[in-house]
C-alpha cells in the first residue's frame, strides 16, 4: 500500500521523491511500482486501486465477527488498506488552493459567499491536513522541520514583496505573514495532538485484530441442538448490551459535565489573571491582530480569555469523547460520529467570535484523525445514497444559505443564532458529504491516465507565491502570473 508520509495537505503524493524543493513528495512504494517516466507494473496490470475492496486472497483470513460483517466493517474506513492511492486528497487540496489564490485577490468573493466558499474551502483543507498527518509515517520532530521549511520559505516570499513594494512591513509583520499563519496552526495542531495520534493508531490495530470490533469478551456459541440455551444466552446477551449501553452513556455525559465544570470554577479564573500579559503579547504584532479578533485593550482581553476558556473546554471534550467511546463502545465507527455531532451542535448553539478560528482549525483536525483511525459507521452505505441522489442534496443545502446575504462570516461569526444554525449546517452537510463521498467522485485516472499530477506542484507553489503575486502586480497581470505558474509545473514535470 503507498502511504502518504507527507507531513502536510499541501504537498504532492504524486511527485517523484528525492525532487528539489518544488516537488515535496516521499512516497514509500513497493518494489514492483516504478516513477520518474518509467513503466508502473502495477498499473500495467490492471491492479488500480479498488476502494474499499480488498483484493481476493486464498490465504486471507476472515475476522472474529465473520465474512460479512467484516466486509462491511471494513468499507467504514475513509482511507481502506485495500486501496493504493487515495486521489480525493489531491483533488480536494487543489481545488482548495485554487479557490484561495481567488479569494485573496479579490475580497468580493469570499463576501458574497461565491458557491458557499466560506462553508468548506479552509475546512477541507484542515481536514486534508489531518488526514495526512494521520497517514504520515514520519517522526514529530520530522514533521515539524518539513511544515517549518515551508513556512520560512512563504514569509521570506510575502516579506520580499512587502519591502519591494515599499510597504511598512515593521509595525504589521503579522499581515507580512498572513496566510502563513496556516503552517504554524498545523505544526501546532500536530504537536498537540501527538499523543491522540499514537493512541488511535493503538485502538485500530486492537480493533482490526478483533474484526473491527473492540469487545475484550468472546462469545460462546451454543451447539445447534441446545435451543434453551441459544435463546438463554440471547436474552442474557440483551441485557447486557443493554447495560453497557446505559453505563456507557452515564460515563460519557459525566466527564463531559465534570470538564465543563473544571474549565469555568477552577481554569477560567486563574487564566483571567494573566490578561495583562496577554495583552502585551498581542500589541507587539502590530495592528494585524484585529483581523482575527484579537483583543487591543485590557477590557477586550478580559472577555477574549473568557472565549478562550469556553473553546478550549469544547476542543478537550472532543478529545475526551474519541479516547471514552473507544472505551465504552465495541465498534470504534461510532466515536467519530459522536464528536462531529458535538462539535456543531456546540458551534450552532452557542456564539463563537472571530477569535475561535484557530480553535476550530483544531477541532476539524480532531475529526479528519478520528475519521480517518476510526471509520464513519456505515460511510460507505450512506455514501452510496448520497451519490445516488446528489440532486437532492442539492435541494436540500439551496433554501438553507438566504438569498442576498453578504459578509464574511468566516471571519465575523453572526450574532443572530438563526443565521448561526444555517450557516453552521451548510458547513456541518459538507463536511460530512466529503467524508462519505469524496472517495466515489475523483477517479484515479486524473492523474494515471490524464497526468495531472503536476497540478499538486502547481498547489504547493500557489500556496506560498500567491499573495505575493497579488501585492506586486495589478489585475489582470496577478491572475495571468498565477495562471503561468501551471504550465511551467507541467513542463518542469515531464520535460526535466
């Protein structure tokens, strides 16, 4: 299986490894796949990739649970072993990118909510991120110096065009960093989320030893003649289920109220006394703060720590509920399901102000890892619906968002708690249609047939020039750059 060690979303899988700076993949692959304008064996012979479908094997062995169940259960995981490559990742990112270079040079599209762009293009890109991170198979320490390199790379970029322009780069370095500031919330996310990341790794490798589902208990089964005993053990096993489902529901809810207490009796004063470092800390980033709204006086750092308290009590119950589910619950699909649920319910219910953003970049990073270890319970069921009847889908999402509205609710959160549901349900609808059903929409040949994988170099390096590029040249000449720099991956791809 080729794994993606790729530490961040915004690096190729498809690049040749060992290439310069532009080209940033290190893909492992077996002995019989060759790169670099050589024959690929593999695909020769027919063998793509088959998603969620293991190829059939007379030495393959059937989990505890049996033939079908296990099937099914497999098919639950957004990233099966049985596939090879994994191309909705790649799309997803540059799609994503692509849309980003937009709404940098032209602000109008992002206000007017241009095809719902603020509900998913910075969300799929966190979620990218943690799928990645999730499939890396390098050290922390690896992964963060790789993330690192690419962010001293896009700051000199953004500096470089700030002191050519004549801009006054000293008193607003937080703006000459910009949308840089995206590297550092991954490399931080991954660090803190490091211990997560080994504990979910240890609960699929239990939970496919036991056919996908975690049970510590093996069920004797009665001989076919003895009926007495199959429906004693049937009623006993009931109850049970019974039991453990009401114990496990009780053990759930009290450590998420027991949390909610901690942070608002006992941290939220202490982290109060330390507003007038706080405060200190922000002035020294110049007047950029104020974009992501960041306090500028005592009083607004006093109420910001407060936010910070409530946010950063929703992300540690996230984290809470992923390790108690895979606890208390025998399949581990159920955990992710758990904490998307939480997470929008808490963000439709309750106000969050610009200043959540970074916590919510964390939370989607939480899920993408929860989804991508654990599985979605019948992702693949549902998905199938969801292909089937996108018409609906699409339907259902064009009444939520209201005609006319306009402003960046991304960056300014709505106050009236009806535009807060409906923007958070579009965002909630397509996050969960990209994990159900991103898999079946991009098909492999994008790149194995039609050789767009040079459209992943042509991401990576938007990425870091694109502001740049806006600073310095007016339109149209930013776009027409932008637009050059395709072609130019396309002949440095297959020409050198």
């Amino acid at each position: 299986t080729l794994r993606q060690p790729c530490p961040a979303a915004l690096c190729s899988r498809w690049s040749r490894p060992g290439a310069d700076l532009m080209v940033v993949a290190e893909t492992d692959k077996p002995d019989d796949v060759e790169f670099g304008g050589e024959k690929t064996s593999l695909l020769q012979q027919g063998l793509g990739p088959s998603y969620g479908k293991a190829p059939p094997s007379a030495d393959a062995k059937l989990p505890a649970a049996g033939e079908k169940e296990a099937a099914e259960e497999e098919t639950d995981d957004l990233c099966p072993t049985s596939a090879k490559y994994y191309p909705f990742l790649d799309v997803t990112r540059i799609c994503c990118v692509g849309f980003v270079c937009v709404d940098h040079g032209d602000a109008e599209f992002g206000m007017w909510n241009v095809i719902l762009c603020q509900n998913w293009v910075l969300q799929f890109l966190f979620i990218v991120c943690g799928v990645c991170y999730g499939m890396s198979k390098k050290s922390l320490l690896a992964y963060e110096l790789r993330l690192l390199k690419y962010a001293v790379l896009g700051i000199c970029i953004n500096w470089s065009a700030w002191l050519l322009m004549g801009m006054d780069w000293k008193d607003n370095f937080f703006n000459v960093v910009f949308h840089i500031w995206f590297i550092f919330g991954i490399m931080l996310y991954a660090l803190i989320l490091y211990p997560l990341r080994i504990y979910l790794e240890k609960v699929r490798e239990q939970s496919d030893s036991q056919g996908y589902i975690l049970s510590s208990e093996i069920e004797q089964k009665p001989s076919q003649d003895d009926d007495s005993a199959k429906q004693t053990i049937t009623v006993r096993r009931r109850a049970q289920d019974r039991d453990s489902w009401v114990w496990a529901i009780a053990v759930i809810l009290g450590g998420v109220l027991a949390l909610l207490v901690l942070f608002h009796v006992v941290v939220q004063p202490l982290l109060l006394l330390l507003a007038p470092l706080v405060l200190d800390f922000f002035k020294t980033l110049g007047t950029g703060v104020a974009f992501w709204g960041l306090p500028e006086d005592i009083d607004e750092t006093y109420t910001f720590l407060l936010r910070i308290c409530q946010y950063t009590n929703a992300s540690i119950t996230n984290i809470y509920l992923i390790v108690g589910c895979t606890k208390m619950f025998k399949r581990r699909q159920i955990a992710a399901w758990i904490v998307i649920a939480h997470t929008y319910l808490n963000r439709c219910l309750f106000y969050r102000a610009a200043d959540e953003r970074a916590f919510h970049g964390l939370d989607l990073t939480v899920i993408a890892l929860s989804v991508y270890y654990l599985g979605l319970l019948h992702r693949r069921k549902l998905g199938e619906y969801l292909v089937r009847y996108w018409f609906c889908l699409i339907m259902i999402v064009i009444p939520i968002w209201p005609l006319g509205a306009y402003g960046r609710f991304d960056e300014n959160p709505p106050t009236d708690v009806g535009m807060r549901i409906r923007y958070n349900s579009l965002e909630a609808i397509a996050i969960l249609t990209w994990f159900l059903a991103a898999d079946r929409v991009f098909d492999i040949k994008i790149f194995t047939e039609d050789k767009l994988d040079w459209m992943n170099d042509w991401a990576l390096l938007a990425f870091l020039v694109h502001k740049a590029i806006h600073i310095m040249f007016p339109e149209p000449l930013n776009w027409i750059v932008i637009i050059a720099l395709a072609p130019a991956c396309y002949f440095r791809k297959h020409y050198t």
